[in-house]
C-alpha cells in the first residue's frame, strides 16, 4: 500500500522522512484515540500525593478543570485536527519556530517519559507490590529487578505495531474506569456504614502555599490531548476524530480525578496520606466493608492499579518515542533513531533508548535520596514533571504562530472568537506552563520571596536544596547538550530535503487498512 504523506507547502521535509512514513499503516480510530488519550491523561499515580495537601487538593482540580483543561482542549483540537503528520507536537514546533526549537522541544518532551516510567512509576508500583503482595525491601535485588521487569514490560507494548498494541492501553483504559469507578461505590457503602473523616467547608478555601505546591502536579495530571497525534498518519480520520476524542476524553479525566480525590479526603485524615500509599492506603481502609473478602479484593485492586500504571508509561512511550523519531528523520536528531522497524511500524531504536534511559535514571533515582523511598519519589516525579512542563512552553504558542504563517492549511476546528480566542487560550496555557515550570524547578522561591512565607526543600523532599537543584538542573542541562549535538548530528539527514508535490490528505477520503 502507498501511504499519502500529508505535506504543508513550502516546508523542509527530507528524503529519510519521505521514506520511513511509507512504513506507517492506518488503523488508528476514534474509539482508540479516545481511551488511548483516557490512558494517557489519567495517571494513578499522583492520587496519593496530590490529596496529601487535604482538602483544597479537590478545590484546585476543579479551578484547573475550567481554567487550564479547557483551553487546552480547544488549543488541541484546532492543532490535532489541522496540522496532521506524523510526530504531531514535533511538526507544529518546526512549522512554527524551525528545527532546532523544536528538536530541544521534542527531546525534553520525550525523555519526560523514561523518566516517569524509570522514576515515579516504577517506585510507586514496586511499593505498592511491596505493601500488599509481596514484600522486597527497598533498594533489594527483589526491588530492583521488579523495577526492571515493569520497565522493559512498558517499552515492549510500545514496541508492538500501534494496530495490535493500541489494545493494551485500551485495556488500560477500562482498568482505570473499572478500579476508580469500583473505588467510589465503595466510598459510598464505606460512608453509609461507617461515617467518613470529613473536612470542614473552610478547610475547602484556596491558599497561596498549597497553590503553588499543587500547581506543578496538577498540571502533569492534565497534560495529554495532543499524545495521540504521535501517530497521526497512522489515523484513520484525524481530521473529524481528534476534537471528539479530546473533548470526551477531558471530561471523563476531569471525572476520574476528581471523584477520588474526594473520596480519598473523605476517608483519610491528611496526615495520613502519603505520596506512595495515599490511593491504596484509601482502598485498604473503604474495601472493609467486604469483610472477609477484604483482602481478596484490595489485592484485585493493587494488580489493577500496577496495570494501570504500566499502561500510562506504555503509552506515552507509544507517542513520545515517535515524536522523538520523527526529529530524527527530519534531521533535528540523531539519523539513526529516525528509523521505523518495517516489520512493526513502530521506531523500535527510539523505544529502546527510552527503556535504557528509563533504566539508568531508575537506578540513579534509587541511590539519590538519604531519606526513605517516597522522599526518592518525590523528588523524581518533580523532575519528571519540569521536563513535560518545559517543552509546552514551546508547544502552546504554536496556534498563534501558525494561525498567521499557515492561514492557508484548512482547519476542520477553530478555535471560537477568532483570533482573540486562540491568542486567550494559547496565552493562558502557557502562562500555567510557565507557573508550573518554575515551582517544578524552583521549589519555595516564590512562596519566600515573593509572598514572604517560610519554606524548607529539605522538609519537603527529604534532600537539601543544592542536593535537589543540582539533580534536577543538572539533568535538565545534560538533556538540553544532547538535544543540541542531536542536531548538529542530524546535518547529513537535513542536507537531504527533497521538494515534493503538495499532498493534502484533508482534501482526501480517510484512507483504511
């Protein structure tokens, strides 16, 4: 079958990039795109600790809902739809502030991901395995190779072609459905047999600290509606799925946050809600209700809530690592991660550079922190969270920028209001992202220096301040130095540019397999 490859006019595209699209198969419909994006956007694993800041954690998701996740979902919806090649978030940076901007861009979008998996999502797992299953000690080779086995096990469902692969984070979504929703039955038969901890209405009321400590969490809860685009030419109809995928996708999100957020408070008292445990020390205590089955059950829970992890990490490697592979074939990366296995469809070098980065960080994570493991996890989902936050603020700007550089490429959805509206939401979005980016790397400046509160990082996060900013600066400065020399490595790939003739798929029937 010869693929359409979806060019706007007057753009570089390379020879390498011509070629390695050929090899992408069209499978990907708008009931996968919705649970793929429920997958990607509702991530158990920072329940536990955005409820340890008490009640108004619930407060804070809902302020978000309206006045980030909107706005996002509009800026989506207009991108995703319009601008439809392979590697979505690459190709709009490129079109909009050229390839170097965006070859950082990908590199810091992509590698938030084998950290999240080799970090947060392997620590929580493994504890959590560790509490109800079977206890390994930490930093055990029991642990250790528990953290490998989930890693690797993310990296292969990425591997596998998105036609066959897409089940798992379909699965997934299901699981996240099936255990939040079996979750907040239970909180209802839990308050009517027992009572619930309940919080006063003033507890409820916003405050400074807690905002900026949230902000950065909440905000990586959030993120995901462009994930999917990764794969756009493997869409079956990009053009009329992405708005709906995205704007189902955002409420279901907004629900399977908020409704265990609430029941979470209900049940625990903050000073019993810790980062690892918080979302299954709530499912202990509500699930004795079943009585004997209790502990059936609560294991039931902790192997769906270890699948539903591993399903995050696998799919947004599943659109990360093609985000990064398409840099590469587009010469704004090392050529030789541009290339997808012809047998999968998928960019298996990119994927394993994704496991054995994930790997290094897991075992540099495990010897950071003096303190106990939910210090280490901490502070290795604060990093994870700068990263993502860093490469939106090159992503959100880019329906101003194209809006007037590209006025001629059809946009099936626009923005409501005009230009006003996108400049709104493109402004608000990445005034959160720089709000976000900045309490990430910089935790207690502001609350110190600008509203004059007392603040303590190793209180915080088990470590010192200059313990904390060299790992996360540091790391952060070493990605930056690899994305750079990427670049300049990928010259031979860019002296390839080829002109070719404009191929507009949105004039097109959507092509199947």
């Amino acid at each position: 079958m010869t693929t359409q490859v979806p060019y706007v006019e007057g753009e570089p595209i390379t020879a390498m990039a011509l070629e390695e699209r050929t090899k992408l198969v069209k499978s990907f419909r708008r009931f996968d795109m919705l649970f793929f994006t429920v997958c990607a956007l509702v991530g158990l694993d920072t329940l536990g600790q955005v409820s340890s800041y008490g009640a108004q954690t619930f407060t804070w998701l809902v302020v978000l809902a309206i006045f980030f996740v909107l706005p996002y979902a509009l800026l989506m919806s207009e991108l995703g739809s319009s601008f439809t090649e392979e590697g979505g978030p690459y190709e709009w940076m490129k079109l909009a502030w050229g390839r170097l901007p965006a070859g950082i861009g990908a590199i810091l979008y992509w590698v938030t991901n084998p950290l999240w998996v080799g970090g947060s999502l392997a620590f929580i797992s493994a504890a959590a395995w560790s509490d109800h299953i079977h206890h390994m000690a930490s930093g055990s080779f029991q642990d250790y190779v528990f953290k490998l086995v989930f890693i690797w096990i993310s990296i292969g469902v990425a591997v596998v072609s998105l036609k066959r692969g897409k089940w798992i984070p379909n699965l997934g979504a299901i699981m996240r459905i099936v255990v939040l929703g079996f979750f907040s039955v239970t909180i209802v038969i839990y308050a009517i047999e027992k009572g619930v901890h309940g919080y006063a209405f003033h507890e409820f009321r916003p405050s400074t600290t807690v905002f900026l400590a949230l902000v950065p969490l909440l905000l990586f809860n959030y993120v995901g509606f462009e994930l999917q685009n990764g794969a756009a030419e493997e869409m079956v109809d990009p053009q009329k799925d992405v708005p709906k995928a995205v704007s189902v996708s955002g409420v279901i999100a907004v629900l399977c946050y908020a409704i265990p957020v609430f029941g979470i408070l209900t049940v625990l008292p903050t000073s019993q809600i810790s980062g690892i445990g918080g979302f299954l020390d709530a499912v202990t205590t509500t699930f004795s209700v079943y009585g004997g089955a209790q502990n059936f059950l609560v294991d039931l829970m902790v192997l769906g809530f270890i699948f539903a992890l591993i399903t995050s990490g696998s799919v947004w490697m599943m659109g990360s690592d093609r985000v990064q592979a398409v840099a590469a074939y587009d010469g704004a990366f090392f050529g030789w991660f541009g290339r997808f296995n012809s047998y999968f469809g998928t960019p298996v070098r990119v994927n394993v550079m994704s496991g054995v980065v994930a790997t290094a960080f897991m075992i540099a994570a495990q010897k950071l922190a003096t303190g106990s493991a939910a210090d280490t996890f901490t502070v290795v989902l604060y990093l994870a969270t700068s990263t993502t936050l860093l490469s939106y603020l090159l992503i959100f700007p880019t329906v101003i920028k194209l809006r007037y550089s590209h006025p001629e490429v059809h946009r099936p959805y626009r923005l409501p209001f005009g230009m006003v509206g996108v400049w709104a939401a493109a402004l608000v979005c990445t005034a959160w992202m720089v709000l976000g980016s900045w309490v990430a790397l910089f935790p207690g400046t502001l609350e110190k220096y600008v509203f004059g509160l007392q603040y303590s990082v190793e209180d915080n996060y088990g470590v010192s301040r200059l313990r904390f900013e060299a790992f996360t600066l540091g790391t952060l400065a070493i990605i930056v130095v690899i994305g750079v020399i990427g670049y300049a490595l990928g010259a031979s790939v860019r002296k390839q540019d080829v002109s070719v003739s404009r191929m507009d798929p949105r004039a097109e029937e959507p092509a199947t397999t």
